[in-house]
C-alpha cells in the first residue's frame, strides 16, 4: 500500500493547540500588562489567558499520552523526545547562571554597589539562617531525589506498586518543600524591593521554587498516568522526563544553598574575613 507507513518517524496530524496556546500566551500577557498598570478589566482578561494556557497543556498533553499508548514513539522518536529535554533543561540552566551571576556581581563587588554600603550582605539586612529551614529544605530534596530513584528502578523491573510508593514520597516532599520555603519567605525580614540582596535572593530562590511547584505537577500528571495503566519497563519517557527535571532542581538547590545561603550570609561573610 502506498499509504503504508514504512519509517520509524511520526508525523503528526493537524492540530489546533500551537494556535490556541500561542493566542492565549498573547492575551494572558496583555490583560497582565492592563492589570498591572490598574485597568480594572486586566485582571480578568490575564485569566482568560491564563485558563486558554492550561486548556491547551490539558489536551495537548492528553494528545501526546494517546500517541504514546497506540506505539507512535518509536525508539527514534523517544531518542528525539530526550534531545528535546536534554535542550530545554540546558536553557534552565542558563536560566539561573543569570540569577546566580547577579547575586555573585554584587556580592564579590561591593565597593562598585553604593546601594549596598560597600559590604555584603548590605548594612541593615538581616539574613536567614541557613542551618534551620534552608538546611531542612537540603534534607528534604536530596531524600526527594533517592525516592524519585527507587520509583525509576521499580518500574524499570516491573514493580509498579514500588513505583507509585516511590512517586506518592516524591509528591509529598515536594510539597513539604514549597511550604518550608513559604513559611521561611513570611518570616524574613527583608524584603524583595528596594536592595539588591532581596532582589537577588529572591528571584533565584523563588523561580527555583516555581520550578519544585512545576515539578511536583510533573509528577503528580505522572502518578495518575501510573493509576490509569500507563508507562511500561520499555516505554516511559513521560516520567523518566519528570525525573530529570527533579534531579535537576535538586542540583541547583544544592548550589543555591551553598552560594546564596551559606557563602553570601554574614557566616559566609564571617569566614571570608577570618581568611
């Protein structure tokens, strides 16, 4: 037959999303705009936006599950699907040498910063202990990254209550993890306006928990994928990607505690000075 498929590849059928999402991007980033320069009618205009946004994860997400589950991931499109997060984890990262580069500026620079005193931290700030909630936080993400682990491996040699075990503990650290840092956030005394060091602190500590948040949803889309049938020890890329991007979040926790938490802190402070 000359419709015959005879290639490895899959060609996908029309699709309305990339149109749909790409307007509703459009439209939740314009009513933002309005909402925030005080239109009263912005706000609802970003959440219409907003609700295009995850219409359009919803059901293009629901889309790539069905082609999964007919066999249209061949193994040379599973290879292409890793190549594609292996990139956008990569642009992540360069998403945080930004945050990570202006907090190293105006803390190894000081003296060219009038705004911080020629000192860092700045004269009058406060920081955090990071041997309470940040240390806490550590704990709880390097676990989260063992249990992530024993979920992969259980699936890999077909124990699929191991796997959803292995999931449920990672969902519940993560969102222990996003409390913590909530809390820790309503307790610190200064703020992100007005000096570089709350700036700084919590651009690169807050995206990164945007990031747990995103990634627990990863994993949670992935445990009711589990419930429903889904993922076999040859086929699921789905998760193993969710995975890689919690491994990832646990690294760069890992350099935010110890650069922004540790070294920039007054104990940071306190060490450079005894040297």
């Amino acid at each position: 037959m000359a419709s015959a498929k005879n290639h490895d590849f899959h060609i996908l059928p029309p699709s309305p999303w990339p149109l749909l999402g790409a307007t509703s991007a459009m439209v939740m980033l314009g009513g933002s705009v309005f909402w925030w320069h005080k239109a009263p009618w912005g706000v609802w205009v970003a959440a219409l936006g907003l609700l295009g946004v995850l219409a359009t994860f919803f059901f293009w997400f629901s889309d790539i599950r069905d082609e999964a589950n007919a066999g249209d991931h061949t193994p040379v499109v599973q290879l292409h699907h890793r190549y594609g997060m292996i990139l956008f984890i990569a642009s992540e990262v360069m998403f945080f040498v930004a945050w990570f580069w202006a907090f190293f500026a105006a803390a190894l620079f000081p003296s060219h910063a009038e705004a911080v005193g020629g000192v860092w931290p700045p004269k009058g700030i406060e920081v955090l202990d990071p041997f309470v909630y940040p240390l806490l936080n550590t704990l709880i993400l390097l676990l989260s990254g063992t249990t992530i682990t024993w979920a992969h491996h259980a699936l890999i040699h077909g124990d699929r209550q191991g796997f959803k075990q292995g999931l449920w503990l990672t969902i519940i650290l993560g969102v222990l993890f996003s409390c913590l840092q909530a809390y820790e956030y309503s307790h610190a005394t200064f703020p992100f306006a007005g000096n570089i060091y709350g700036s700084t602190f919590y651009m690169a500590t807050g995206f990164h928990g945007f990031h747990v948040i995103v990634g627990t949803i990863f994993l949670a889309v992935c445990l009711w994928r589990a419930y429903l049938g889904d993922f076999t020890p040859k086929q699921h890329f789905g998760f193993e990607a969710a995975a890689w991007y919690w491994h990832f979040v646990d690294v760069v926790w890992l350099f935010l505690f110890l650069t922004i938490y540790i070294w920039g802190s007054n104990f940071g402070a306190a060490v450079g000075a005894g040297h």
